[in-house]
C-alpha cells in the first residue's frame, strides 16, 4: 500500500466496493430474500391430501422473477463502475 508524505492513501488506490455498490448489495440480497419468502408455503400438514396451493402464480411466476432480479442486482453491484460523489 503506497502512502504519501502526510500518511494518508495514495489516489490510485481505491475500494472495489463504493457505497454505491454496497447499497446496491444489500438491496439485492434484500430482493433475494423477498423472492425466497414467496416460494415458502403451500404444504400440506397430511401427506394423503395433495394441496394445489403449491402451483399457483406466486410460486410459479412471481417468486423466480424476484429472485432472478436479486441476483442480476448482486451482478450490477459487483462488476458496475459507479462514481463517487465527492
């Protein structure tokens, strides 16, 4: 790590995480666990009734969704280039 004379940084170096990007991780991990949340559900205390509640469009549509728009915002987090704002 390259410090100049007053023991500070060196401008080259920088975080590969910005506050920006962190936001956009913990909005992508809470878009995750908002998908995962509506895949739960939908057994059946009695393993002789077969409950079709399993496969309605919340489970089968909706939940993947979010889930795959959690991730791709991981991806825009992760390999993004934001600004600083300074």
């Amino acid at each position: 790590m390259a410090k100049t004379s007053d023991n500070k940084p060196d401008k080259s170096e920088k975080m590969a995480l910005t506050a920006k990007s962190l936001r956009f991780m913990i909005a992508g991990l809470a878009v995750l666990a908002a998908g995962f949340l509506l895949l739960s559900g939908g057994g059946s205390d009695d393993p002789n009734v077969f409950n079709y509640a399993m496969f309605d469009f919340r489970r089968l549509v909706a939940a993947p969704i979010v889930i795959v728009a959690g991730i791709v915002l991981e991806v825009v987090a992760i390999m993004g280039k934001f600004k600083e704002n300074k």
